[in-house]
C-alpha cells in the first residue's frame, strides 16, 4: 500500500550486506548453469549485483562446456532432461573448480560459488584456497539438523570453524528451520522451495509453500534472531521472480534480497542461449526440474536499470524498486519492509477490461 509520506525515488539507498561484502542492489543471479559463468558474473558485478556460479555444474566438470550447452539448446524438450543427465556423469575436476573462481577474481568480481551439502566437506578446503569470497550451499531443502547412515553429515557450525569464507544457505521456508540455521552461524539464508520456473518440486514431490508466505515467516524467524543476539542475518528470497512487482512485494514481505534465474537467463550476457534449467533438472534417478525456453530478449543493464519500453514490468527492475520505495515513503529496504501489504486477487484486473481485450486480439 502506498505510505503517507512519499520521497523521491533517487533518494532510496538499495544496498545489501551479506558476509562483509556489500552490493548497490539488492538482486543475485541464481546458481544455474545456464544464468551464470565467470563472465557474467564479472557483468554483474560490474551492475552492482551478485551472481553466484554452480560448481556441480558444467562449468566445473568441463573445459569447455559451450558445445553442451549449444546440444542442451538444439535438443527437444523430451530429449533435453536426458542430455543433462549425461553431461553430468563427468566427475567435478579439481583443477576447474579452482580455474572458475580465478576467472572470476581476475575480472574484479566476488567470486560467490555454490555447492550441495553432500559435496560441501570435500570442496569447501578447495574452494577457500582458490581464493573464493562467499559459498552457496544450497539444496532443495536445507536444515540444521540432518540424519543420515553416514557418520556424520554436513553441520554448519563445524563448517564454519574450518573455513574463513562467509556461508549462505538455502533453501528453507519455515520459522523455526530458519531461525536454527542462522543459529550455526550462516552469513545469510535462501527462502523458496519450488517457486522457480525451472523447478518442479511442487508436481515431483508435492512440497513447498507459496512464496510471500515463506518469506514472511522466514523474515519474522530473522527479527527474532536479531532482537535476540543483535546480529543481522539477511534473507534472500529465491524463486518465481519475474517482474519489478514481483521483486517489490518480496521486499515487503520481509526479504533483504532477492535471487533470479529467469529474468538473467534471457540476457545476452547469459550463456545459456535463452534456455535454463535448476541444479536439480540433470538428477540421474528423481529430476526435479526442466528446461525452461525464456528466449534472449534484454541485455543486463536494461533488466536492472532500463531504459525500457516494456509495460508489463519485466525491463528496469531497478527503477521499479526505486519507484515502489518512494510511493512508500521508505528510504531505505528495511523500511520497505514495514509497508504494509493486503491480500487482493483482484488487483492486478480492476478496471483492465481494455488491456485484457486488446491482449487477446
């Protein structure tokens, strides 16, 4: 809802903390490999971003994995998932996981990587020596506390003893899974479980929590934590972000960031050549994902900060945010986050009856 004060859009402060390391927007680009290699990342630095590379991914199991991506590209629908299943049965090579984060420091980036839980203990020793800035571990559904046959499985607290790179993790949805990962230590957390269009958890498994929902409750789990140890740990909402809406009704509902896949993957910076799909699409026995056809239609900067003359909010993110906060009255994200929100399905069709018929025509 719009506040009863009101400021100029140029006065709003955009920025985003997380680990010691401070962005000018609040947006990350999503771990796929298809939205993020070392160049992009360099690109998004540059914007003021972060764009966080997989390391499970093709980029670190080939030297060159263009001509894959090319065949991912060309392949049908059908064919696709099976493709991916075969590319990654290459083994993770050592030597590329450290020449990715090398790339990426050389172009000036902070070179942010992401890795599952279950490869976390062998690579994050790796990772630190090649001179990585923040680790990503992130899995469908991320918690403090995890049984399995092994003698010990992943724990954040111990991670964070043995390593000096601030940690992110993801994903969650819920108060009290939330509140116990930020209790281990974690720099900052992903919310979202299944939102994405690439993902398919919700059909797979049937899980997951629409997502202002989970952010709301994860956001309420952060408050009390602060209030609690006086340490901020940011949220980072993950998934089903199309649209400068979209991005401005996260924030509200509690999120200090917000990560994309789609919006960077139809760029022509992004190198999957308009398609994409999740970390967890090329899975040799359950995939839980599918590749998504987004096109190639906006560059970087005229997704973040235009100009644009696109009217259905998918160009200027940036600006749309700018322009929220200020018809808010909110100077800064932690403010816009005090707005206040309804519930209102008829919103975005009140009194559109010429938009909508001249669409169908």
């Amino acid at each position: 809802m719009p506040g009863e004060v009101t400021i100029n859009p140029e006065l709003v402060e955009l920025g985003l903390d997380i680990g010691g390391h401070s962005f000018r927007i609040p947006f990350l680009a999503s771990a796929m490999d298809a939205v993020v290699d070392p160049t992009f990342a360099v690109e998004m630095h540059k914007a003021g971003g972060l764009a966080v590379l997989n390391l499970e991914g093709v980029w670190a199991r080939y030297a060159d994995p263009r001509p894959i991506l090319q065949q991912v590209a060309a392949a049908s629908r059908d064919e696709a998932t099976a493709i991916l299943q075969a590319a990654y049965q290459q083994p993770v090579r050592d030597e590329f996981v450290a020449m990715r984060i090398k790339e990426m420091k050389a172009g000036g980036a902070i070179a942010a990587v992401a890795l599952t839980p279950v490869n976390t203990k062998a690579l994050a020793p790796l990772i630190q020596e090649a001179g990585a800035d923040l680790l990503v571990v992130q899995s469908t559904v991320t918690t403090a506390r995890h049984e399995s046959n092994s003698i010990e499985g992943l724990r954040f607290d111990k991670l964070l003893k043995h390593i000096r790179i601030p940690v992110i993790v993801g994903n969650t949805v819920g108060f009290t899974a939330t509140l116990e990962l930020m209790q281990t230590g974690v720099a900052a957390v992903l919310v979202g479980v299944g939102p994405g269009a690439a993902c398919t958890s919700r059909e797979v498994l049937g899980i997951g929590v629409p997502q202002v929902t989970a952010t709301i409750d994860c956001a309420a789990a952060r408050d009390y934590y602060f209030e609690e140890t006086g340490r901020y740990v940011p949220i980072i909402t993950d998934g089903g972000i199309r649209t400068g809406g979209d991005v401005c009704k996260c924030i509200v509902a509690g999120a200090d960031g917000v990560m994309m896949g789609s919006p960077f993957a139809a760029t022509t910076e992004a190198p999957g050549r308009g398609y994409h799909w999740g970390m967890a699409t090329p899975h040799a026995n359950l995939p839980r994902g599918v590749r998504v056809q987004v096109g190639v239609n906006t560059t970087l900067n005229k997704l973040l900060y235009g100009p644009t003359s696109r009217t259905d909010g998918t160009e200027n993110l940036v600006g749309a945010l700018r322009t929220a906060m200020g018809m808010c009255g909110a100077h800064t994200t932690r403010e816009f986050q005090q707005a206040e929100m309804v519930i209102a399905p008829a919103i975005k069709t009140e009194g559109k009856i010429y938009q909508f018929a001249q669409a169908k025509e």
